[in-house]
C-alpha cells in the first residue's frame, strides 16, 4: 500500500527535470494462469505495448521455456524489450527477484508458464498486480482457482500487501452461451474482473506478423480491447 501510494505521489509531484534523477522500482505486473492457450502471452505482449506507448520503459520478461513472448519480440517490430528468463523451480525466483530490483524500466511485464507453480509463486512475489486470463471453458476454472489461491498466499507472506489480482475474461465470443456467462462464473473467485479482451482473428494474425495489434490494426476493436484493458490496470495500481 505504502509502495503504491508513494508512487503515485512521486508520478505527480515530481518535475519533469527530475524524472531520470531518481529511480523509481518498476511497476511488476504478471500474466498468469496454469492453464495453457488462454491467452496470457497475447495479453502480456500488446499490453505491454501499449503501456509503452507514452514513452514508458517496458520490459518484458518471458518466463516460460515455450518462448512466445521472446520469438514475437525477437522479430524486431514492437516497442519493448524482452529477457528470456524461464522458471521451472522455486529457486529460479531468486533471479527473478534479482532482475525485477536491477531494472531501469517504468513496467516489467512477466509472461509466465502454464504447469508451473513454482513459476507462479515466484511471480507472486515481485508482482504488483496479477492479471489472470480466463477463457469460457471449464477446465480453466480449475487452473484459475489455484493461481488465486497461490496469490493469496503471497498476500500473507509479503509485508507489503502481495499482489492485487485482475481476472481477464479471455478470447470471449459473446455470440456463444459460454461466453457470456463468463462473467456469473468469474464471481466465484473473490478478485476483480477487468474488461474482456474478445476473440478476434485480428490478435492472431497480429502474432503471425510479428507486430502488436496497435501497430497491425490501430483503433480497431482488438485494439481497443487492449486500450481499454490498459486503462483499468492503471487505474488498479494507482488505488
Ligand atoms: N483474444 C484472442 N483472440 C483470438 N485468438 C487469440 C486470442 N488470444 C490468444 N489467441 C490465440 O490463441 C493461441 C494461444 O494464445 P497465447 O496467448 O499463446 O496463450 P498462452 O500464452 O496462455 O498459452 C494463440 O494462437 C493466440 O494467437
Ligand atoms: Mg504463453
């Protein structure tokens, strides 16, 4: 809470002069679930494009072995740096913690693993905000529940507070049942629930081109789902 409200003084009152006189700790915000293929690499990617989009440092740290995150930027065209630092064990948190306290960047956006707690937990530890996507499928609930339950033991064992936490109804198709009863589901975990980020071919084809989906459809809905996702992830850190 003190970190939090802190920063957001120091981002008001401080003089434009001064801003590179004093380093400020990164904003950590983590994109997990257990689950694979709900889309946490395509929501960690363009958001963390478009939270650099005013001139902000990102750093993106891909913390699963698969890639993803770090191939997409390895192309060359999105506005980002990227680190591959995957996390199979508990103690691969320590280099975590290292890289997060070394950082010049205004946000770090950690891109982590699907079947690795261990990866989680350690994302628990240095995140300040937990953004959880969540498809319409059963079997997500599962996967999700745990990576809240992981999150509230980080509130317990950090001083500060541990993580807020923000579940993303993802690749949502509001044309099926599925898709628009996500949100009475979603209730069932306690956590807030951000804006949708909606299945939309444009997402993928934005992957496949090696560009983030404001570069590849600008103020196209795909785009506005990421904006407007970026807007209530600010709002949630300045709280
Ligand atoms: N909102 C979306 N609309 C359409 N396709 C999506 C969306 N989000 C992800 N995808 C596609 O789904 C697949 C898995 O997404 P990805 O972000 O890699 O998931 P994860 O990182 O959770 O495994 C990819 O092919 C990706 O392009
Ligand atoms: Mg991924």
């Amino acid at each position: 809470m003190i970190e939090v409200v802190s920063r957001a003084f120091a981002d008001v009152f401080r003089p434009a002069y001064l801003k590179y006189a004093f380093r400020q700790p990164a904003t950590v915000i983590a994109v997990a679930n257990l689950k694979g293929g709900c889309g946490k690499s395509t929501v960690a990617v363009n958001l963390a494009c478009e939270l650099a989009g005013n001139g902000d440092g990102v750093l993106l740290l891909d913390n699963d072995s698969q890639g993803t995150s770090i191939h997409w930027i390895a192309q060359g065209r999105l506005p980002i740096r990227g680190q591959a630092m995957p996390l199979e064990r508990f103690e691969d948190g320590e280099r975590l913690v290292r890289a997060v306290a070394a950082a010049n960047d205004r946000y770090i956006v950690l891109d982590a693993p699907a079947h690795v707690e261990a990866a989680t937990q350690a994302a628990g530890r240095v995140a300040d905000l937990v953004l959880i996507p969540v498809t319409a499928s059963g079997i997500d609930l599962v996967a999700t529940q745990t990576v809240v339950n992981l999150m509230r033991q980080a509130r317990v064992v950090r001083r500060s507070g541990g993580p807020a936490c923000l579940v993303i109804p993802s690749k949502i198709d509001r044309r099926t049942d599925a898709g628009r009863q996500i949100w009475e589901q979603l209730q069932q975990f306690g956590e807030p629930i951000g804006p949708a980020v909606h299945q939309r071919t444009a997402f993928a084809d934005a992957f496949s081109a090696g560009q983030w989906i404001g570069d590849y459809a600008p103020q196209s809905a795909a785009h506005y789902d990421i904006s407007t996702l970026a807007v209530a992830v600010k709002r949630i850190l300045r709280a």
